[in-house]
C-alpha cells in the first residue's frame, strides 16, 4: 500500500534511511553536491522542525520519497525553499509529484506565497516537475531556480489537507492490521 503523509520528528530515523539509500547521482542532485553518509548523518541531526514541514510517500511501509519545505520568516517571510528526494527504484512512478502536490498544499495553509528550488542545471526531472506546478525557472551560475507561486488559502486547500491526514491515519493503521507484507514462496 502506498501512503502520503506528513513525516513527525518521530520519522527522523526513517528520513535519514531513506537519504543514505539515495545513489551517488541522485544525493548530488538532492543536495546540489556530494554528500557522504556522515554528512547526511549531521544533516538529519540538524533539521529544526519548527521551520521543516516534510511529506513523504511510504511504499509498503517504509518511506521512498518525500518533499521537504524549509521556511524561515524572519529570513525569507512568505517564502520556503523546496528539496524533493525518490528513490532510484522509485523514480518516474509518480511519488515525486505525489508528494509536491501536497507539499504545495500544505505550504499554502500556511500562507507560504512562494516557493523556491534550486536544482543542478542537468537536474531536468526538477525542471521537469516545477513546469508541472506552473513555476517559473531561471537560469543562474550553473544552477536553476525555479519559483512556484502559490495562491492563499481557501476552503478547498485546508479540507484537501484534512483529507490527506485523515487517510494518511486510515492507511497507517491498515497497514499495522495487516502485519506488513506477506512473506514471498519459498522456492520448490
């Protein structure tokens, strides 16, 4: 079963997880350089969730993609900045856009007006995505930025976000009903 949801501090170990789980190509797109598993290790330990909203995709119960939303008001007021992670055998399955279009939704709620990403020029899956959400993308010293603007909230945006968490809850404790996934055959 597949399930969105908002990530807690509590999933911080699945977090790191799921980045260390990133190949060499994908952490230097996520990050905009290389990163070494002890960097993401101190990365991880560094998130201030009072200003990190995350949603992530989880596949069968374990977490395969999520968009991270950092906001500083003092810094950047009505603005956050946006990173997106999949997991190679995850890619081009839909959970990356899945996991923005909540993302987005989100951010909304909470009167971000603007989001910003910054990719790798060669990153055309993040160019690819903010064209998706009507972004716009500039080109600057071998990066892009890309900037989706976001209309203010309605009661469309906070039911849609009600909706995500009340079947996020739904699917989660399905999935401790069912006890994870059946077991494969034992080969003859």
């Amino acid at each position: 079963m597949t399930v969105y949801r908002k990530l807690l501090p509590t999933d911080l170990n699945a977090y790191r997880d799921h980045l260390l789980r990133l190949s060499a190509n994908d952490r230097y797109a996520r990050f905009c350089g290389f990163k070494t598993d002890e960097a993401i290790v101190g990365y991880c330990r560094g998130i201030d969730w009072r200003f990190t909203i995350m949603v992530g995709c989880f596949v069968r119960g374990e977490l395969r993609a999520v968009a991270e939303l950092r906001t500083e008001p003092k810094v950047w007021p009505g603005e956050g900045e946006l990173a997106v992670s999949v997991e190679p055998g995850f890619q081009n399955q839909g959970l990356g856009s899945g996991v923005i279009q909540r993302i987005l939704t989100v951010a909304r709620n909470r009167t971000v007006r603007r989001l910003v990403l910054i990719c790798l020029i060669s990153n055309r899956r993040m160019q690819a995505i903010v064209r998706k959400f009507l972004g716009n993308l500039e080109s600057e010293c071998g990066e892009v930025i890309g900037r989706i603007e976001l209309p203010w909230p309605n009661q469309m945006s906070l039911l849609q976000e009600a909706l995500d968490s009340g079947t996020a809850m739904v699917n989660g404790m399905f999935d401790q009903w069912s006890g994870g996934p059946e077991p494969e055959p034992a080969a003859a």
